[in-house]
C-alpha cells in the first residue's frame, strides 16, 4: 500500500531518479520508492527503450530530454523541477537499476527532519555492499582519495548516488557537470556553500548482468573535474 | 636573398597571400571580431616579413635563447596552438551549457503543459 511506511513530518519527500534504459528495474524501483516518499520524479535521459512508459505506469511524474545529457544534468533537471513545483521538499537521489534499498530511505532522512543536517549522503563502505566487484572497490577507493585532494573532504564513499537534500539546501546546490563527474561537483558545492553534512550507512547490491558505470568512466570523470577546476 | 631561398620563399609569400585574400573578404562580411583580426593579420605579416629577412628573424631567436629563427616561430605556433585549444574547449563548455539549460526547459515545459 503506498505510503504506509512514511515518516509523518511536515515536509513531502521527493525522490528524484535519473533513468537511462531502465525499462527492465524502474516499475519495481518506483513502487517500491513511492512506499516511502509522497513524490517519485524520473527523469527520463532520452532512453531508447519504454523506460518513461514503465515509470509513469508505476505512479512517477516523468520529465523527458530531448537528447541525452547525463546523469549530472538529468538530477538537476530534477532538482530545478522540484523547486519549481514543491518547493518545501525533503529530495533524495535514488538509482534507477534497482541497487539501492527502497526502505533505507526513511533512515536516511532522519537527520534532515531531526538533526539540523542539510545533506546526507549514503556510504556502502558504512553499511553494506553486496557482490561489488574487486576493481570496482579498488576505483571507488581511489576515487575517495582523490575526491579529499581536491576538496578537502575526507568521505568513506564519494560517488554514491543515495543522496538526501533539505529544502535550502537544494535551492542552492546547481549541477553543472552533465556526466559522471557531477558527484565530486556535489562535494564541492556542499563544502564551498557551507553546507552541514553527515554519511549514514547504505546497502547497495551489484548484479552479474548490470554493467553500470564502467572503469573507464572512471578516467573521464577525472579529465572532466580537472578541467572544471582549471578552466 | 640568395637564389636558394626564392623557391621558398615565392611558395610561401603565394599562401600569405591567399591567407590575406581570404582574411580580407571574410572581414568584410564581417566574420572575424577586431582583436583576432588583428592578432591575425599581425601573424602573417611578421610570416611575410620574415621569409625576406631570415637573419632579422634568428637575431630576434637569439635574444629569446633559442638558436634558429624557425625554431623560434614553431614554439610560438605551438603555444598559440595551445592556447587556441583551451580557448575551444571553453566555448564548447559553454555552448554544452547552454544546450543543457534549453533541453532541461523544455523538459519542464512539457510536464507542465501535460498537468
């Protein structure tokens, strides 16, 4: 049923999803997402296949691109639309490949409601990361140790796309790296705004036959962060 | 100017020429900004000067340390090079920037209309 596990509070909680080629897992994210928050919004990155069909079956209010950007843009497309619309609401970032567990979300929003946080970002490394593979953990490390160079902010996960945002704070948060590297800009702005931040423990579930980010996005992550940082 | 030097040079001054040809009717049309028609007229003027005067040109190498006048105009042609790169790969961030921001209006627009 939804809604039945929702935190009774003030504020609506929005999640947003950017979804590319995501017809297989998003139905199932999205109902399962919509038990625990008011609003699920997909932004559709120019998907190829029926994933906006899928999404707005499955209860989600759908935003289309009309040519892909990335998962930098398509969050911002989201974060904008929901300043735009419900303006007073608690945002969280979810994946749309079904590696984030729907029911953490409740937890995760805590120190937003109740602890004078305005960001809250998920860590596997703090909680659980189930069959990750052994270059992909070697990456992520190395990403968390690149990350604290260039921002100065040491973090148990950098690039985990299980955020939690406060009204204010994603008024001020403004995405500029379309692609990947959206992550570490993330860092940046939440340490050059001020913002008041904590890491709290997540699940995130790798599959065989899902090939998510590659390593060798990894490369472009960090000519694109390079190039932010020196143009 | 010894006769060794003309084939070259005749080769060369032909294509400044051309350049200029193209560069004076492109300005006209009003397709170049003032700054880089300058900088660009400046380039291959100082080109047209030195294929005649190729001592001037390594007098003016030595003074920078570098051995050979031709020397001295490759490193300044790989500089500029560079810096035109840069200068490409700033405008494209603005132009991928911009095309964003349309897409993502649109986007909105269209959620909007359909409620």
């Amino acid at each position: 049923m939804a809604g039945t596990h929702k935190i009774q509070n003030k504020k609506t909680v929005c999640v947003v999803i950017a979804a590319f080629n995501e017809a297989a897992a998003i139905s199932q994210v999205v109902k399962s997402v919509l038990q625990y928050a008011e609003q699920v919004v997909v932004v559709d990155d120019a998907s190829i296949d029926t994933t906006s069909v899928e999404a707005s079956k499955a209860g989600a209010t759908v935003i289309k691109h009309l040519f892909n950007l990335g998962q930098g843009a398509a969050l911002q497309t989201g974060f904008t639309f929901v300043n735009r619309t419900w303006p007073e609401s608690i945002v969280v970032t979810f994946d749309a490949d079904g590696q984030f567990e729907p029911s953490e979300i409740s937890q995760a929003i805590k120190p937003v409601i109740s602890g004078g946080y305005q960001v809250v970002l998920g860590s596997r490394f703090l909680g659980r990361a189930t069959g990750m593979p052994f270059l992909r953990k070697v990456l992520l490390k190395m990403g968390i140790v690149f990350n604290w160079f260039m921002s100065g902010v040491h973090l148990t996960d950098a690039h985990n796309g299980f955020r939690v945002f406060s009204p204010d704070s994603i008024k001020q948060i403004n995405i500029r790296q379309n692609r990947m590297a959206h992550a570490s800009e993330i860092i940046d702005q939440i340490v050059s705004l001020k913002l008041k931040y904590i890491e709290v423990p997540v699940t995130v579930r790798y599959f065989r036959n899902r090939v998510g980010q590659s390593n060798v996005g990894s490369l472009q992550i960090l000519r694109d962060i390079v190039f932010e940082k020196f143009s | 100017m010894t006769l060794y030097h003309l084939p070259s040079q005749v080769f060369i001054s032909t294509i400044v020429l051309i350049v200029l040809l193209k560069t004076y009717q492109s300005a006209k049309l009003q397709k170049m900004n003032k700054p880089f028609l300058f900088i660009w007229l400046s380039f291959w003027l100082i080109v047209l000067m030195s294929i005649f005067n190729l001592g001037k040109l390594s007098q003016i190498a030595q003074a920078f340390g570098i051995g050979r006048g031709v020397d001295f105009v490759i490193y300044l042609s790989l500089i500029a090079l560079f810096y035109f790169l840069y200068s490409l790969m700033v405008k494209y961030k603005q132009v991928q920037e911009n095309m964003t921001k349309i897409v993502r209006e649109l986007a909105i627009r269209d959620v909007k209309n359909k409620v």
